[in-house]
C-alpha cells in the first residue's frame, strides 16, 4: 500500500499539532477540548511520522 501524504501535507499537519499544544501550553483551550485535541494532535502526528 502506498502512503496517501506528500511533504507538504506532512508539514501542515506537524504545524497544526504544533499550534494545538501552543494554545494548550498558553491556556487557550481548557479541559475536554484540550485533551481531544491534544490527543487527536499526536495520533495525526505520529500516523504522519510513520506514513500511515
């Protein structure tokens, strides 16, 4: 099977992960929203690392 993600869809998908934990880190979001969007950041970012 061949991976369905370019470099630049890899780079879009790293920096939006990186944005989430920044406006987690800062207090933007709270609570339920920050654990669901912390823990949807690192399966997109690691299914990306690996090219899944």
């Amino acid at each position: 099977m061949q991976a369905n993600r370019r470099t630049a869809d890899k780079t879009i998908i790293i920096l939006l992960a990186i944005i989430v934990g920044v406006f987690y880190y800062f207090g933007i979001i709270l609570e339920t929203l920050a654990i669901i969007l912390g823990n949807l950041a690192l399966v997109i970012v690691f299914s990306s690392i690996i090219s899944f």
